[in-house]
C-alpha cells in the first residue's frame, strides 16, 4: 500500500528480521507515508468469548400401594359352625396371591394377600394383622409407600480468546471408540463426547461484536450401553448473533416436562366410594429439565 504513494525517486526496504521499514523519499511524500503508517499499523484487536451453559433438573416422584388379605374359618372344631347342615364348616382364604418372587411387596403372617396393589418402589412400609382368640379370623393390611424430591444444577463454562476475524475452538472431554467391520476389515473411529466451544468474531465499526457460534454438549451415556459402546446424549446450538462489548445474551434454550402418573386398580370394586381406595395404589413421577446457553463477548484492550 506504502509504495503506491512513492515518488519516482522514493524507495522501501524491508527488514524482516526486525520487521523494519527502510525509507527514501522526498520530505513531502514523507509526511503522507508516515500518516499512513500511523493509521495502518495498528495491532489486531482480540476478542474473548466466554460460553456458560446451565442445565437445571428437579424431580419429584410420590408412590402410594396396599396391600390386604384375610383368613377366615368356620368348624366345628372350634366351636364356631353354623347352625345348618349345609353350608356347617366354611373357610374362606383371602391370602392366595403370595409375596416373594411372584409379587412385590412386604409378607404378612398370611403369606399372601388378596389385594395385592403395593407401591411400585418403597421406603416406607406399616403393616397391622388383627386377629380373634382362636384365630380363626386374622386380617392382614400393609400400607407402603415414597416420596422423593431432588434438584440439580450443572455449570459449563467455556472460554476462549482469538484475533478478529480468525476462528477459534476449544473441546474438553473424551472420544468414544466406534468400531466398524467391512469386508473382513475393523476399522476404528473416534466420536466425541465433550463440550466444544467454536467462534469467529467480527468487531464492527461501532464497537459491538458479531459471532458465528457452533456449542456443543455431549456425554457418553454408560448406563444403556449398546453391544459395549454408550450412545451420546447431545445438546447443541449454531446461530450467529451480535452482540455489545461485554453484554450478554442467550442464545438458545430448552424446556422439557415429563409428567406420568401410574394407578393399578381392581376393576369395580375401585370405583366404591371411600372404599375405593382399598383397591388401587398410585404412583406419580414428575421430571423437569430445562437447558440455558449464555454468550459473553469482551475485546480485550
């Protein structure tokens, strides 16, 4: 640019060692080429990007179950038959679904249950057997139930410094090892599973910052591995956006609600009023997700 304004007579020499201009030239041409220096030779500005990623996860789960069973016996044995010739001895069994391998549950002196509706997970249990003298009537009745709540929260912070107009990346994390087989031959790829920051910041004339912005968030998900190898939960975003020195904005979000509520009844006799409730157990199950990503943008000066 510098030797497009030279006179016929004027010269540049370059030094790169010092990276040194050389010049001769006339005083008046001088003047401009040293104003053009002044205003050229100016350093690049660099811009820090700093990521913050939030997810935040609550849960709240409530099981409720029970369980009842009844035994009763009329005979003569006991002195308790019934005035008739038939029906005289009567035994009713209400405890013929057991409690072990085939049913969940807690046991009772019974054995067994008739209504057999416990909550499907419990860390909680009472359990009451009434009785006569002889016993010859017992009653079994077994309430269980949970409740559970919890709050989580995961911070990714990511950072990373790059001139203007030049891209820069930066990934934390781990590589998946994926294997495949053609024609007799294993070949071996590496999948990422890690928080990726890539940017490319544009500083404009009035100061503010544009980014092309690519974030990725994956983790290896090693409890439902698949012949060995985990899949990989993903959460990404790619936008562009400007933005102020040192402002922030969000750039992307996602709210996610799982709600699921579980009753196991006994056709019927569940719909009785009040007693209804001896014949079904509940359980609920709430989940809420939610995902936030956060730009920062600051020249450094």
């Amino acid at each position: 640019m510098l030797k497009s304004k030279l006179s016929r007579n004027g010269e540049i020499v370059i030094d790169e060692r010092t990276n040194t201009l050389i010049i001769s030239e006339v005083r008046d041409r001088m003047e401009l080429l040293e104003k053009l220096i002044v205003v050229l030779d100016t350093p690049t500005p660099q811009v820090s990007i700093e990521a913050r990623i939030v997810e935040a996860t609550s849960t709240f789960i409530k099981n409720l179950g029970i369980q009842w069973g009844y035994k009763g016996v009329v005979d003569p044995f006991y002195g308790n038959q019934t005035s008739l010739s038939f029906p005289n001895k009567i035994q009713m069994d209400g405890a013929m679904i057991p409690q072990g391998i085939v049913t969940k549950g807690i046991g009772g002196p019974l054995g067994g249950y008739a209504v057999n509706l416990p909550a499907p997970a419990f860390n909680t249990a009472l359990g009451f057997s009434f009785a006569n003298v002889l016993d010859t009537f017992r009653l079994d009745v077994a309430l269980s139930g949970l409740e559970t709540s919890g709050n989580g929260r995961i911070i990714s912070s990511p950072k990373v410094t790059t001139q203007n107009n030049q891209a820069a990346e930066i990934i934390q994390g781990r590589q998946i090892p994926v294997q495949t087989v053609a024609n007799f031959t294993v070949t071996t790829r590496y999948v990422n599973a890690a928080l990726e920051l890539r940017a490319t910041p544009q500083i404009t004339a009035e100061g503010t910052i544009i980014m092309n912005i690519e974030i990725q968030n994956n983790a290896a998900d090693f409890a439902n591995l698949v012949n060995g190898i985990p899949p990989i939960t993903t959460q990404s975003a790619k936008t562009t956006v400007m933005v102020p020195d040192g402002g922030t904005t969000v750039i992307g979000g996602i709210y996610r609600t799982e709600d699921s509520v579980t009753r196991d009844k006994t056709p019927y006799l569940n719909n009785i009023p009040i007693l209804g409730t001896l014949f079904k157990s509940f359980a609920r199950t709430r989940q809420n997700r939610e995902l936030l990503i956060f730009i920062t943008p600051r020249i450094m000066k």
